[in-house]
C-alpha cells in the first residue's frame, strides 16, 4: 500500500484527512492507524471524500445531540471524542 499525493492534499483536505483518520482508527482498534491511512489513501478521490465528510458529519451530529443535554452533554462528548482519538 503506497502513499498517494493527490487533490486532497493540495486542496486543503490535510487537517480534515487527519481528523478523520483518528476516529476512524479509534473505532477499528485492532487497526494501526497508518493502516487506515494507507487504506484511506487507496480510495477513489470521490470515496475519500465521501468517507471524510461522514466521519466529520457524525461528528457534527455527536455534537448537537449531546450539546442538548447543556453543558454536562457537551462534556461527554468531549471524553468520548478524546477517547475515540487517543
């Protein structure tokens, strides 16, 4: 599995990649994390994206389903999200 440099990269998508590699990894932990990288990189650039953009997406609902139960929610879902990345 080799490492591909293409539009998501140059386009921004870098941080965002990461964020979503972390969770991702988070919820296989039987996977290292450069073997979901590596597995994320092999994806179509439209598939990539998609991935990302529902990684993301979950977790903007995470947030505004826990941010109703106020502040107290809110820190759940901080722990969990932590949680998920370490």
């Amino acid at each position: 599995m080799s490492h591909r440099s293409d539009s998501s990269d140059s386009t921004g998508m870098g941080p965002l990649r990461r964020v979503a590699v972390g969770v991702l990894s988070g919820l296989q932990p039987r996977r290292e994390t450069a073997e979901v990288a590596a597995w994320l990189d092999d994806q179509t650039p439209g598939r990539r994206n998609a991935i990302v953009a529902g990684v993301l997406g979950g977790l903007l609902a995470g947030a505004l389903l826990f941010g109703a139960f106020g502040w107290i929610g809110m820190l759940v879902y901080l722990l969990i999200v932590i949680f998920l990345v370490n």
